[in-house]
C-alpha cells in the first residue's frame, strides 16, 4: 500500500505556490485589496444597505484572480479534458483543496464563497454525467463559458433533509400550443441568485410524499415571470447571498431539464459527493491552519517567563487535534482514491456513507480547532485582527448545509446497518 502523492501531482502543488506568489499575492496587496482579508474584512466585503450582499468590488476582485487562474490552466484543473480541464481526479482534489485551505486566508482560496484558484464546480461533471446528447448540445457551451449560472432549488422553507417530501410541484401544461411545464413552489438557501442566469429546480413531477423517484431536475431563467426573491437570508456568516425564492406559475417549455423526467434526485446525489469530499478536504486545512497557527504562537508567547507551550493544558487538546486531522487525512485521501475507481453512479450505492463520514467530521473538527486557535491566541484570538472567527463562522454552516451531520451520520448508520450499501444482502432476510 502506497500513500504518497504522485511526482506530478508534487510538482502540481508547487506549480500552484508559485503563481500564487507571482500572480495571486501581489493582486491581494494591491489598491490596499488587502482590506478584504484582515480586521476589515466582513465590512468591507459586505453591502449593508443590500440585504447582505457581497459587494461588486469584491465579487469584481474575486473574479479577476479566477480570470487568471484560468488564463494559468489552473481553474477548470478537475474538468473532464472534453470540457477544457485536465481531468483532475477526487484524490488530486482532495490534495489540492487541503493545502490551499491550510494556507488560511487570501485571495487564492477564499471558502465563504467558494472562490478558490482551482475551481470546484460539481455541476461540470453532474451535467455531463446525467445530460442527454440533446442537452449537451443546447447548453454545454453557455455553461462551459460561465455564461450560464445556476443555483441549486433543492431545500424548501418546510423540507431540508428530507427532499423527497418537497411541496414544490411540477405539472404538465401546453401553453399556445406549445407543450411545457408549469411550476409552483419554494425554495431556501439560493445562493448566488444576484448573479444566477437559471435556478435548478427540483420539483415533483409523480408518485407520492416519500418517493424517492418522481422527482425531475428543471433548469428555469432566473427571471423568468413568476419567480421571486421574497427575502434575502441574513446568516452568522457575512456577507451572504442565500435568499428564499417563490416559483408561482413559472411556465417552461417541455425540454427545460436536466437528466430524466422522474429521475432527478439521482443529479442531486452526484452534486453532493463530488462536494461533500472537496469541502471536507478544505474543512481539514482550514483545521491544519488553525492547529498551526496555535503551535507558533504558542511557541512565541511567555507569559511567566516561559514558553505558552510548555503548558500540558496548551499541548494537550492540540495534540488530539493534530491526531483527528492525521487520521481524518487518511480517510478523505482512501475514500477520494475509491470515488476515482468506480462509475461516478456507483459512489452512491457503494460508498456514500464513507464520503459522510469524512465530510461531517471534518466540518466538526475545523470548527474545534477554530475555537481552540481562539483560546491558545487569548484575546487577539477572538479579535478579527486574526482570522480564526471567520473560520469558524464559515465552516459552521457546513455543518448543516452539506447535509447537516446528522442527517450523514444516518447514512453511514444505514450502511453500518445494513439498511442500505454492499451490507444490505446480508440482511435481506430481516425485516
């Protein structure tokens, strides 16, 4: 068994140092940008008088360090070759995604909105897995292009675990005519609907409450007539762009979706794997950054005379930190690994509960090493002249939104149990 990282994907890492170094910091520093990543950071980020929208300077800068990335090849690095990436596989993600988090903040890699250098987009690989050839043809090139955006509709005011019971409802309806679909319904947590060309709605379209088929993936513009922003969603985390969203009478026409008629949730569950693995690599360096940070400060303080870090009470809870992230390295590399050997449909009924597991502690231990950072720094710790509390105020979310932990700790249960996953054969016989 070998763990370490290929020669290419070494000098990948390095590749990626290097430009940031040469074209990523000095972008960071200059037109005092820098305001973005210190003490000023959530001011200066966020539009106040907009319902808590980033601002377009920001969202502009944010761009500009992408548009180079991309002019590097780095940004599409885990687009299948076919679409302009490089065919970077989970594993090599995995990597990546950890050691530009571990790197803490700045504009290489900026998690609050997913902003990174090397671009996670699982909507890339979850449309060429589910389109048809019809499909591809009508919109591969707008989305390839960055000219078609879209949010992701799955979660409602009134169902958020739980998708298959969503009141959002889908029904056929010819309209002059022409076939089409007529939509009604709501949707929480629409982010990026300020800049969103077309919203991802998730509707039922048959069967019954609790279904986990009958459930379609519609591709609706965003301004089209009958869809609403009701209300933009202030969070702990600023600033924010995840606002409620009314559908009310939204006519499509007949082929304005994604996959399946029927079988849309199966779009839904390749979004979230390719996600859930990526963010909880980025949760681990986040946690290495913080452990780090403690490590050097606490090295640097004396106070008494001595070392902080002489303390049993300072090394101790950063030992068990540094423990969890070496094993928890361990796990998200394996399960990445095993994603890259077997049909991107296959990681659902195979090891979906092994892609929770990373995912849902990972978020929790990012969160604990925030919070112990803040604790070693004393009172500069709980300061925003440290980043620590944006850490966390970040990473908490993903105890919830990627799936709330608990919700992943029943998937890894009914795979433990046999209810779904490779064990349910051995209690067919059960009821």
């Amino acid at each position: 068994m070998d763990f370490s990282l290929s020669p290419e994907l070494v000098a990948y890492l390095a590749e990626l140092d290097a430009f940031i170094e040469a074209q990523i910091k000095p972008l960071e520093n200059e037109n005092d940008n820098i305001r973005f990543f210190d003490h000023r950071r959530e001011y200066e980020r966020t539009d106040w008088e907009a319902g808590g929208l980033p601002k377009r300077e920001w969202e502009e800068l944010l761009a500009e360090a992408r548009r180079r990335a991309d002019a590097a090849g780095h940004l599409r690095y885990a687009w299948p070759a076919e679409m302009g990436g490089k065919n970077g596989s989970n594993l090599d993600m995995a990597v990546i995604r950890e050691h530009l988090a571990a790197k803490g903040l700045g504009l290489h890699n900026d998690l609050q909105n997913e902003h990174s250098i090397v671009g996670n987009n699982p909507f890339i690989l979850m449309f060429k897995e589910f389109a048809t050839n019809a499909q591809y043809e009508r919109d591969s090139a707008k989305l390839l292009a960055g000219q078609m955006r879209t949010i992701f509709g799955l979660t409602e005011p009134n169902h958020g675990s739980d998708a298959t019971h969503m009141e959002t409802r889908a029904v056929r309806q010819d309209r002059d005519g022409q076939p089409g679909w007529l939509i009604n319904g709501e949707k929480m947590w629409s982010t990026g609907m300020h800049v969103a060309t077309h919203c991802m709605v998730f509707a039922r379209t048959s069967g019954e409450d609790g279904d986990a088929t009958g459930i379609t993936c519609f591709i609706v513009p965003a301004d089209a007539p009958g869809v609403k922003v009701e209300e933009w969603l202030w969070t702990f985390n600023m600033p924010t762009d995840h606002p409620r969203v009314s559908f009310t009478d939204v006519w499509i026409p007949e082929d304005s979706y994604w996959g399946q008629i029927d079988r849309g949730l199966g779009l839904g569950q390749s979004f979230v794997h390719q996600n859930r693995i990526r963010q909880a690599a980025s949760s681990l360096g986040a946690a290495v950054y913080c452990i780090e940070e403690s490590v050097k400060y606490a090295r640097a303080r004396k106070p008494f005379g001595k070392a902080l870090a002489e303390n049993q009470a300072i090394q101790w809870p950063l030992v068990e930190l540094a423990t969890q992230a070496e094993m928890l390295r361990l796990l998200i590399r394996k399960t990445a690994w095993e994603m890259d050997r077997m049909p991107h449909k296959e990681i659902e009924r195979q090891i979906s509960d092994k892609v929770s597991m990373c995912n849902y502690w990972a978020n929790r231990l990012v969160c604990q090493a925030a919070d112990q950072a803040m604790q070693v720094h004393g009172g500069i710790g709980y300061s925003r002249h440290k980043p620590f509390e944006h850490i966390y105020r970040h990473h908490r979310r993903y105890r919830i939104t990627e799936g709330s932990e608990e919700i992943q700790m029943r998937k890894v249960a009914a795979f433990l149990f046999g209810y779904l996953g490779p064990k349910r054969a051995l209690f067919k016989d059960q009821a």
